[in-house]
C-alpha cells in the first residue's frame, strides 16, 4: 500500500483501512509483525533489512503530518510499532479483526489460518513470503479448503491440498528442506538450490531419520549426525564419505585440477566443515520447532546474545592453524580502503592479522578481529 502524498498519520492509517475494505473485505484477519522483541532469532534479520533506509524516532499523532518517506519511516521499528497501535484502533473501528505477534507474524499468520479452516467457508492467506507457503503445505489438514494469494505481479493463487497432493511423502520433512537450504534465520548453502533438497528427500521415504528435525526430545547428537549426513547428500559425496571435512579436502582438490594457476578460486564453493554444519543444524531444528509451535532456548540451539540481541554461532574452532594464519596477510590500507570488499583476507573468510598492513593500524580495520562484520558482508 503506497501513502497518499502528504498525508496525515490518521490519513496514512485510513488508506490501510480502506486498501484492506477494499481488496479483502471487512471480514479479513489483519495479522501485524511485532518489533520489541530483541531476543527474537529474527530480530537480526529485521535489522538487516532495515539498514536500507534509516529514520529517527517520530513521536506522532493522528493530526500530525508526516515528515519522512514511506520507506524511511517504516525502516524504524519504534515507528512502526506506534503505527501499528495507531492501525489496530482503526481496523478495530471498523470491525476488522487484528492480531499482533510478539515478533516474527509468520507463525500466527499460519495458526490464525487454521484456526479459522474448521469453518464452513474457504480460509485464503494473503502474503508473498515463501515461508508461509511452505508452513500451510506442511501444518495444514488434508483436504482443507485452504488457498495462498500471493499478491505479486503476476498475482498467483495457491491450492493447498493440491500442493500436498503433489508433494507426498514429502510433505513431514517439507519444513526441514526448505530450512536447512536457507530461510529468514538459517543461512543458505552457497550453490545448492532448494529443489535439490527436496528431490534427495525420496531417498527418506522409508527412513524416519529426519523426523529428529520435528521431534521435541531430540538431541543435539542425534541432530547434528543427521543434518551432516543429509547436507554430504546435497553435495553429493559418494556413501563411503561420511564427514563434511573429509568431502570438503576431497572437493578442494578436485576443483584445484580443474582449475589453473591464475584462476580465482570460490572458497564457499566448498561444503561447510562438520563443525559449522553442527551449528546449521543446531539452528535448522531451532527453526521448524518454533515454526510447529513449540519454543525451544534459541541460544542452546546455535545462537549465542551480544548486547541481549541473538547472534549465530558461526564456528567454535580456529578457521585454520595458527603457522597457516600468520603466511596470509593483506595489503590495505585503512586510510583508503579500510579493509572492504577487495581485502585478501576477507576474501578468504578470514579476520585481519599481525602481519597485514593493516595492523599498524588496527583500530580503523573494519576486519580485526575485534571488529564485527557489517550487514552485507554478513549476509
């Protein structure tokens, strides 16, 4: 919904009302993110998001008009949380009904959906975030009268029986593919799709391995060896490998006979290391518990606080020996470069070290290892 040109805030909150009225009728479910929580897994990639645009706070009433973009304004989450409180008095004016979660909405959207499927009308879940999609093919009953309008150009509409349908036996560990893969809290794995994930699932047909992924009692042990075991496949590590480390050598040095002397070589082209995939699945499980309802300890399953705000934990080991360390070096220098994009070292996952030029100076390196990472190099 795009703002009217110089609106008032009571102005800006009419428009939603009426978009609403007028796309999905009175009779629509209004379900609002929320953003003050900090100790959401998500709450990350919020911030992230938001880095694209930046606004102060504004302390704002319905009169008052408005002093900032559409897109600087709701980059600001006490903004939109103020909005938000302003916009449910309004629907609830006009007796359209609103729900706000904690943090993430992704959950209570799919909850507000089923709880609504027992009716004898059809439930249709507006959205374009493919998690949904996948949580409604997953929890949803089968036979439900339940539909995804995603309402993007070119808008498409989504039959979720047909979809469950479609998919099979692969519908119990729909969630754990498309996690592992890559979502809002689990990073991708560099070069592997999602389709792939989703094909190797027919060789669990008859395996009930990865049900450790959607059993609350699981432990870390028995996750851990199922999630390396399942990323190897993704991979395509022959059966007679059975850790990551070991198809991580064995790929590096087929890839370096393919490739000659002057050839860039794409370190994350490389599966992770067990240790990391230890992590990914630690964080992969955390996912489709909380996406099923249940709310595990975030910082017991691959995620650690700094500053009360959740971080994942990337690695707990040394990215190599200490006597390989100290032969890489960069040469930037911070007074032009501060250690960006095109730094040596950062090319190679690796943090600034003594022997870098950089080191003479390293309280302006934006690499040191004291130093975070910004968002994008992150990402």
């Amino acid at each position: 919904m795009i703002w009217p040109a110089n609106p008032t805030y009571s102005q800006v909150c009419d428009s939603y009302v009426s978009y609403t009225e007028r796309h999905y009728g009175n009779e629509a479910i209004v379900v609002f993110d929320g953003y003050e929580c900090t100790t959401s897994t998500k709450s990350a990639e919020q911030k992230r998001r938001a880095t694209k645009s930046s606004s102060r706070d504004i302390m704002f009433d319905e009169s008052m008009q408005t002093v900032t973009t559409q897109s600087a304004f709701l980059s600001n989450d006490g903004n939109k949380t103020r909005l938000i409180s302003m916009l449910v008095q309004k629907f609830n004016d006009k007796f359209i009904k609103t729900r706000q979660a904690a943090a993430d909405a992704d959950r209570l959207i799919v909850q507000t959906a089923l709880s609504e499927s027992g009716y004898s009308h059809p439930v249709v879940v507006i959205g374009t975030d493919t998690d949904l999609l996948v949580m409604l093919i997953s929890l949803a009953p089968p036979d439900c009268d339940m539909y995804m309008l995603c309402s993007t150009n070119p808008i498409a509409l989504y039959n979720i029986t047909l979809i469950q349908n479609a998919v099979g036996n692969k519908k119990p560990h729909l969630l754990f593919a498309h996690s592992v893969t890559g979502c809002d809290t689990v990073s991708a794995l560099f070069g592997v799709g999602k389709k792939k994930a989703i094909d190797i699932l027919d060789q669990y047909t008859d395996d009930d391995s990865l049900d450790v992924f959607t059993n609350e009692t699981s432990s870390k042990e028995q996750i851990a060896s199922v999630g390396e075991k399942f990323i190897l496949k993704l991979y395509g590590a022959p059966k007679s490998v059975d850790k990551l480390d070991k198809q991580r050598y064995l790929s590096y040095n087929k890839s370096i006979r393919r490739s000659s002397l002057t050839t860039a070589f794409k370190l994350e082209s490389l599966p992770p290391t067990s240790r990391a995939a230890y992590f990914h699945s630690l964080r992969t499980y955390l996912q489709v518990q909380q996406w099923i309802g249940n709310t595990p300890d975030a910082t017991k399953w691959g995620w650690y606080l700094q500053d009360g705000t959740p971080k994942p934990v990337e690695i707990d080991q040394p990215a190599a020996p200490d006597t390989l360390l100290k032969m890489v070096a960069c040469g930037c220098d911070v007074g032009k470069g501060n250690c960006g994009r095109l730094c040596g070292c950062r090319k190679l996952a690796l943090k600034c070290g003594p022997g870098c030029r950089c080191a003479e100076n390293e309280q302006f390196c934006s690499n040191a290892p004291s130093c975070e990472a910004d968002n994008d190099e992150q990402e």
